[in-house]
C-alpha cells in the first residue's frame, strides 16, 4: 500500500525577490505553485497510490477570485478518474475563518472536520486517518489532546498541522511534543506548517514534514517536494522524498577577500556562478542569492557601489546561462581590512571618531535628531535610489540605531583608508 503525504502548497501564493528583475521568467513564477502542484498528481496518478494526504495550508490565505478553486478541483477531478481519494485538512492560512470563496469538492475530496476530530476508516486496506482542521488561523490549542487512541492492528496515520514544539522561522500554532503523538499508538503522523522536510522515528511512530511543495523565496531554498510513504500491514516500509518544485532558490558565498579592485570582484562572482550551473544535478532554473564575504580593503568602496555590482552581477548571470540562472539579491557581508581594535589603539581623530559612533546607539536625542534629518532626506531621494540602499528601510522602519550600527564598520573603514593616502579624515 503507497500513499502520497504532501503539505504548505500555498496554491497561488507569489514567488517573491525577482520582479526587480526586467528579465526575471514572469509566467513561470506566477505560476510555480500549481506547476508543482499539477506535477505532483501527475506522479501520485503514475504511481498508482491508495491515496493522498494533504496536511493544511492547501491555500494561501483568501481567495483573490474563484480561480484558485477551480484549479484545485480541476486537479481533484483528475484524482477522481484515477480512482485515488484526498484526505484533506485545513491549516492556518486556509483555516475555516479564513475561507470567504468555496466550490463543492468531488466527492473523492473528504475533508477533516475543524468542529471534532474526524476518523476516516479505510476498511479494505485496514488503514484509519485521523484528524482536525483550524477552525481559526491562529490556533494556539494544543490539537493533538482531542485525537483518539490507535486502532489496534490497523495502520493509524494521524494529520496535524503543527509547529511540534516551536520553530523559530513559523509560528506556534496547535503546539503538541512529540512525546504526546508517540503515546497514541499511531504508524506515521502526516504533518504540515513547518516548510523544511523532516522524517524522524520515535519508536515505532514517524513524525513526517514533507516540506513545502514549492519554494517562494529565497528562505525556502535548495529541493522540495511530498513524501510518498510506502506500508505493509500496521507497519512503515519506506519513506522517499518527491521533488515536485519547478524552480529552486539557491544561495553562492563569493569569498572576496583578494579581490583588488570592483572588476576583479565581479570576475569573481562570474566564475562562482559558473561553478554553481556546474554543480546542478537538475535541469531547474534558479533564483540565487550572491553573497559577498570575506575581509576586504575594497569593504568600504563595494558599499558605496551596490547598485553598480547588482547590475553588473545580473550581467552576469545573464551571459553564463540567461535560461536558468536569475539574481534574487546581491548582499555583501564584507568586513573592513582594520578591526575595531585597531582603531582604538590610535591615538587620533579615528579613534575618537569610532568610540563617539560606538556610543551613539545609546544617544536617545542623537538617534532622534538623526532620524528627523534621515526622514528629510528620504523624502527627496527618488525610489530607486532609495530602493538600491537596503540600509535605509532602517530609517523607514526608525531603526536608527540599528542603522548606526551597520554602517559603522564601513564609514571607519572609509576614514581610515582616506587618512592612510594622505587625505584629512
């Protein structure tokens, strides 16, 4: 017996990071989730499964139009004529709650109730699933208290969306330990909300996140996919991972510590990319986060020329392999040449001009001033430029200690290398 356990599909939700870019693949990324989506019925109809879970957030939040349903229920049709059944539970971004726009399912479609916990029996296979929908999108209840004991003999597959003790990157919703799922008896726990894929056992209980089905950011990066669980009896056979994602987001560290000039950094990102298409066991396309580190003496000037080096590392990618190869973001994570201990050591206006800039974070009336003055500025700088210079969604957002702190190492780093040829600081 095969069934396919897939979670966090977000049908429709947009892929984020890559409409700055004029030539950034638009249809594809408007349409990723179902792509995903549409591939994985497509495998669970060529696989022949019993069945298929889904562990909430089929959706992602309210509908913008009846679109999105019929979608899902074209792809549930397909199910239906394949003879597979859906096991379907509701999560937080399409709780009950949140649902303004509903169709009728196909009656292959059956649906855990948010009211009650549900059991769906599948006598011929000897299989019971159990669970229950948010009936509210922020459910902090812990679910898992209200789910029945295993039924003796028959393989238990229990369907939760949960956070499973907390995790820092999603909220903790219907929270339960994995002590309180293993002391139910059940085979394999179907879950959903935590967007990375995780498998471990607990005895002789699986506690199963597939993951997303497709990532949208590059937070989400590297495969994803659904499970496809095979048993035999009571008992979990084997557990292989489906990757169903069209597109994937991938992050290249550019190490440029040696670099001795702008076009020697960019030379640089060009022969990590070539390396990183290289690498690629997988025709996907890829949305890439560059980052630049390493201990620099152009830390300062890389800076001051962001918006040059995104340009120049899109052209990039552009040139090496413009099908497959897009630039979500440049960020640079440099470090000056001189450290901070350095500098104190001296005996000068750096020193001194470090140590009042290591206080100014804790300058209620500086920060003010300073951000009357930012906001000032802010106001007369087109969007563009604004929007080239991430530091200042610090202002934006009256983060201005935090903005004072960023850009301390770079302005000291600056001073200090002015001073060294011979100019005033």
């Amino acid at each position: 017996m095969r069934f396919i356990h897939t979670a966090d599909i977000h049908l429709d939700s947009p892929l984020t990071g890559l409409s700055a870019y004029d030539d950034a693949p638009v249809q594809q990324l408007r349409t990723a989730t179902r792509d995903a989506f549409d591939g994985l019925v497509t495998e669970a109809i060529r696989a022949e499964v019993d069945f298929m879970v889904i562990a909430g957030d089929l959706y992602d939040g309210n509908w913008k139009d009846f679109n999105t349903g019929i979608f899902f229920v074209r792809q549930m049709g397909r199910l239906r004529q394949a003879g597979v059944p859906v096991y379907l539970l509701f999560g937080n971004h399409d709780a009950e709650s949140e649902m303004t726009r509903r169709l009728v399912l196909p009656d292959n479609v059956h649906c855990f109730s948010a009211n009650r916990t549900s059991t769906f029996e599948l006598p011929e296979l000897q299989v019971a699933l159990h669970g229950r929908s948010f009936k509210h999108a922020a459910t902090t209840e812990n679910l898992a208290v209200f789910y029945p004991p295993g039924r003796p003999g028959w393989l238990n597959i229990g369907v939760l969306h949960t956070a499973l003790g907390g995790h820092a990157a999603h909220a903790n919703y219907a929270p339960c330990t994995a002590a309180e799922l293993q002391a139910l008896g059940y085979q394999y726990w179907a879950l959903g909300h935590v967007h990375e894929h995780r498998v471990e056992r607990v005895g002789g209980t699986v506690l199963a996140f597939p993951g997303n089905l497709q990532g949208r950011h590059a937070r989400e990066p590297g495969p994803r996919g659904a499970l496809l669980v095979t048993a035999a009896g009571s008992e979990i056979q084997s557990i292989e991972r489906l990757h169903t994602d069209v597109l994937r987001w991938d992050l290249v560290n550019v190490d440029v510590g040696g670099a001795s000039s702008i076009t020697s950094v960019v030379r640089a990102v060009g022969d990590a990319l070539e390396r990183h298409l290289h690498s690629l066991d997988d025709p996907l396309p890829r949305a890439l986060r560059v980052q630049l580190t390493g201990q620099t003496r152009l830390h300062g000037e890389l800076f001051g020329a962001a918006a040059r080096l995104r340009a120049e590392v899109v052209a990039q990618a552009a040139s090496i392999a413009p099908e497959r190869l897009w630039i979500e973001k440049l960020r640079i994570e440099t470090t000056p040449l001189t450290s901070a201990a350095t500098l104190a050591d001296r005996a000068d206006a750096i020193a001194e001009l470090q140590a009042a800039l290591l206080g100014a974070p804790d300058d209620a009336g500086l920060l003010q001033a300073l951000e009357d003055e930012l906001m000032q500025v802010l106001a007369k700088v087109p969007r563009s430029v604004a929007d080239a210079v991430p530091q200042l969604d610090l202002v934006r957002n009256g983060q201005v200690a935090a903005l004072v702190r960023a850009v301390t190492p770079t302005l000291l780093d600056h001073v200090a290398g002015t001073q060294g040829a011979g100019e005033r600081p």
